[in-house]
C-alpha cells in the first residue's frame, strides 16, 4: 500500500471532516511512504473553550477552532443573528435584504450573486455578470448561514463552463481556465435561460483571471468542509476540474521560480497596475489552492500524480516566498546595504536588486516590530507595495509562518492610519502618482492616486481582514475595522470602493449596492461571532513545511 493514500478522500468516510486531511505532512508526500502516521488533532477536534485561549492576544499560538457545520435555515433569518445572544446590527438585517436581492436565477435555481445592482449607475459594464472572486464572500455568507445549495450549484455551474472552448481572436486558452464571471441571459418569450461567460475575451484590456480557478478550488474546500457532503468533490468531474487548473500552473516551462509568471490585471485589480510578474495575490491564492487540491484529489493514478506535482511545488513556493517576499525592518536594512553584481551561488543579493530602486516612503513606512509579504519580486525588481488581499491569504493558507502572521498583524496595528483610515480596507499602499502613475498604469483615469485599485479602500476585503484577525488571535482589530465600516457603509448604500488617503470619500466611480461589499461585511459578522467558522477559509500550519530561518527582529521579539 502506498503510505501517501492516507491523506486521500478515499479513505475518509463520508460523514467526517476534510479538515483532518488538512493537517496532510508534505514530507510523507516527498519522502518515502511511511505508515502509522499519528496525527495532530484537527482543527475540528478541537474545543471551542480553546478557542478562548487562543484569542488572548500576545503568545504565538493560533487560536483553535470547533466545527460547525452551517444550521440550514431555509428561512430569511439568517441563522446567525437568530443565533446572537445580543442584538444583532440593525445593518445586518438590511445587508441579507440586499445579498437575496442580488442572486441569479438559471432555470429556476440560484446559481450565484450579481456583482452589483446599482440603478443610479449610467453604464452596466459587466456589473451585472456573476464573478466568480465577486460570488466568494456571498458563498460563504450562505455557508455560513446554513445555505449550501446556492454553493454548490455555482460550483457546478462554473465548473460546466470550464469545459467551453475559450478563444481570444485565433488564439485558444489552456483547457483549465476558469471564467472570471458569467450571466445568465432570461428570453421572456421563449421562456429559456442561457449562459454566457467572459474567460477574459470580452473584459476591459483582456485580462486573464488566474485567480478565478484558485477560488473555485478554495471554495469547492470550503463547501465540503462546511457541510461536510465528501460527495461533489469526489465526483470525477470536481477531481478532473481540480487537475485541469492545476495543470496550467504546474507545468514546468522556463521559469527558474516556483511562483506563478502572470500579465498584469490577472486578479481582483483587473487593470494595468504594475502588477505583472510575480503578483503576491496569486501567489498567495495559489499556495491555498494547491493546498486545498491537496487535501480533496483522490489517489488514483491521476490524482497521484498531479499530488506530487503539488508537494514539490508547495516545498519550493513556501520557501521561495517566505525568503524573498517577506519584508521587516532587519531585511529592509540588508537589502538597503546589498552588494550588487554578484555571480554564482554564493551571491547574498540573488535578484541583484540594485538598492537605489528602495522607494523613499518604505523607510518611513517600515515600523521596528512588524512585517509584510512584499507586492512581487523578480531579477532587480521589489515591489515594495503592501497589498491586502495577497498578505491576509497568505495569513489565512499558513503560507505565512505563525511569526510572519504576528507580524503582518503588527503592521497593520502601527500602520493603521494608512492601511485603514476611515475605512477597511486599502487595496494597496501607498498610491502612484504624477511620471510613475502615467507609465504604471498608462495614464487610466480610474486609477489616479488613492483611488480605486491605486491606494483606493474597499470594504469587501474587511471579510479577509477580520478572517484573518481571529486565525492571529487578534480578533479586537477585526472589531475596531468592522466598528468603522459600520458607520459609513449602509449610509452609503455599500459602496465598491472608498477614495481618498485615509478612505472618506465614496469612490469616484464606485458602484453603489456592490455585493462583494454586502456580503464581505456579513462574512466579517458572522466569523466574530462564531470563530469557528473560520475553519472553512483557513488552513492549518503544515509543520512540515520548515518556516526559513532568518535574522529578523519581528520574528524574534
Ligand atoms: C472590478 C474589480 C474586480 C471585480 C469586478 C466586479 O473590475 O476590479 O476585482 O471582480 O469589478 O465587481
């Protein structure tokens, strides 16, 4: 028998968790099989009076989470505030109002969430599409509040549209690529629903979305976690799914990373931002992605393969992001004193960072305790931006080590000021202006500085923030964000985005009723009060993976 069978669906009954496959070793997927492996208690097996202890700010200990799957209600009244044993946020209720409202219908059943229903808005554009990054908060807002059916048949709706052909002109995408939304077109008369999805062939600039299929694997996790139905991520169409996405990423070519090699607005920022090359928000989603894969692919001769494929992978990801990505006041200096020119493998300066390219605002931004994942990172390029979504994932897939967490947690305490604000949460810090926003972004309107994807606040990442507050320990951090949201967000009628350096103004162009902002908020609520539903996005430390050990003050103090 093969020792790595272990980890496998197969031999997991089907009224059990996936979490305990969660706690997967990747040693015993590169080494030798071995057998009899004990294993760590899973986060399910833990109790909630741990939790408790966990949350206490200061030790380094993650805090402990039970399972709970969803409560089913069927009903209007989301579960969770029926649950609440004070009352609920007079916002909650008007935000449910609004999620219900924006769910699409394919043939008389729901199948996903509008991006956004903002009537006042003159252009449409692909606002009234089904995104497949869009739908991620509103799925687990449905999870959540005991509503998987929406999930799921997303789930396999999206899945049925991976299997179209995709062509850009005379040019065919690779057999995996996931759409970045879809709609479903209603004919009144001939009383008939068709679909129609954007692999990136119709969308602004033609960007390709890499981060769609990351998503539908992390919330294909998250459902079967969630309710613990084994069944649709067992079928050989969710297996063939799993393989065909990965195998666009794990193909080896040349690149001399493990990272993902990507075009710019490959992601939630889906315009020219400078992001091309090694984004941290793909990478981070990637290294989640493999992880869940890892923890749902059956063991049969495709699926072993692809798990191999996967474990070496996130052997050399981990490494390669945790040493060249992450950033703090230690590393800051070393690079600030790099030698350049170095040849062979002794260099200390691999990238050959050239440390005139250090941005001025990153000395002062740089606090003495704390640190973050860095925007992207390749031959004497850093890009020393913050971006949210990358370092929260990285928090929430244990891509960060436990101390990075802190860390990150760290900086956004110190920092508050310019990565909060007014409102949760910027996108991206700082903003580009004047010669360099002209040459980054080739001079788009929608991202002058503070606004929109440059430096903008966008309300839906508070889901990803407060996620990752409780996984740290620190959930009085996700309070004081979600304490704010609440003074401005159903007084704004949700908005897409805030502008502005500290987030005071409604976004330029901002949607109003944008449903990733709905729901984001009711995700944030939900997981504070129940942390154990931070289960379904989070994934334990592999302890296996070794963190790289490194000088760094943030990691010793
Ligand atoms: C914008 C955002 C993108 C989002 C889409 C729909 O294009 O940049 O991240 O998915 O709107 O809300």
């Amino acid at each position: 028998m093969d020792g790595t069978k272990e980890v496998g669906l197969r031999n997991v009954s089907s009224t059990c968790s996936i979490s305990e496959m969660d706690d997967f070793d990747l040693s015993r997927l590169l080494d030798k099989p071995r057998l009899n492996i004990e294993r760590q208690r899973s986060f399910d097996e833990r109790s909630l009076s741990e939790l408790s202890i966990g949350l206490t700010r200061g030790g380094l200990d993650y805090c402990e989470i039970t399972y709970s799957p969803g409560g089913g209600s069927g009903l209007d009244t989301p579960v969770s505030s029926a649950r609440n044993s004070f009352e609920p946020h007079p916002m909650v209720a008007d935000a449910w109002e609004a999620l219900r409202r924006s769910i699409v219908y394919f043939r008389g059943q729901p199948v996903g969430t509008i991006a956004a229903i903002d009537h006042a808005s003159e252009e449409v554009l692909n606002y009234d599409q089904v995104f497949v990054r869009d739908f991620v908060p509103s799925a687990l807002a449905f999870l959540m509040n005991g509503e998987p059916e929406i999930v799921k048949n997303f789930l396999l709706k999206t899945l049925h549209l991976q299997g179209w052909e995709k062509r850009i002109d005379r040019f065919k995408l690779g057999e995996g690529v996931m759409p970045a939304s879809f709609k479903v077109l209603h004919d009144p008369v001939r009383k008939t629903d068709t679909l129609m999805a954007d692999f990136g062939e119709s969308a602004i600039g033609r960007v390709a979305p890499v981060d769609s299929g990351f998503w539908w694997i992390i919330l294909l996790r998250a459902y079967t976690k969630s309710t613990g139905d084994l069944s649709l991520a067992e079928t050989p169409e969710c297996q063939k799914g799993m393989r065909l996405i990965l195998t666009l990423c794990l193909s080896e070519g040349f690149d001399t990373f493990p990272t993902l090699l990507c075009a710019d607005g490959c992601s939630m920022i889906d315009r020219r931002m400078g992001i091309y090359g090694y984004p941290i928000e793909i990478q981070a989603l990637f290294f989640m992605a493999l992880r869940c894969a890892l923890s749902m692919l059956k063991h049969d001769t495709e699926g072993k393969e692809c798990i191999e494929r996967i474990a070496k992978r996130l052997h050399a990801l981990s490494y390669h992001i945790r040493s060249y990505f992450w950033l703090d006041f230690q590393q800051l200096n070393d690079i600030y004193r790099y030698k350049t020119e170095e040849y062979s493998h002794t260099a200390v300066n691999k990238f050959n960072v050239i440390p005139d390219s250090i941005p001025d605002w990153v000395f002062d931004f740089m606090p003495t305790r704390g640190g973050y994942f860095i925007g992207n990172v390749s031959p004497a390029r850093m890009d020393f931006r913050w971006f949210a979504l990358g370092n929260c994932v990285a928090i929430l897939s244990s891509l960060a080590t436990p101390e990075q967490s802190m860390a990150i947690m760290d900086l956004i305490e110190s920092r508050w000021e310019e990565l909060v604000g007014e409102m949760p949460l910027k996108i991206a810090y700082p903003a580009i202006e004047s010669h360099e926003w002209r040459i980054v972004t080739g001079c788009d309107p929608k991202n002058t500085r503070w606004s929109y994807h440059n430096g903008g606040s966008w309300p839906v990442l508070l889901w990803m923030l407060t996620a990752a507050c409780i996984k740290t320990g620190r959930p009085q951090i996700a309070r004081r964000a979600i304490d704010l949201a609440e003074t401005r967000l159903l007084k704004d009628s949700w908005p897409e985005y805030y502008d502005g350096k500290v987030g005071r103004f409604i976004g330029k162009q901002a949607r109003k009723y944008q449903t990733w902002s709905i729901a984001g908020y009711l995700v944030a609520k939900m997981m504070l009060e129940d942390p154990s539903h931070l289960g379904m996005i989070s994934l334990e430390e592999d302890k296996q993976m070794k963190p790289v050990i490194k000088r760094s003050s943030s990691w010793t103090c």
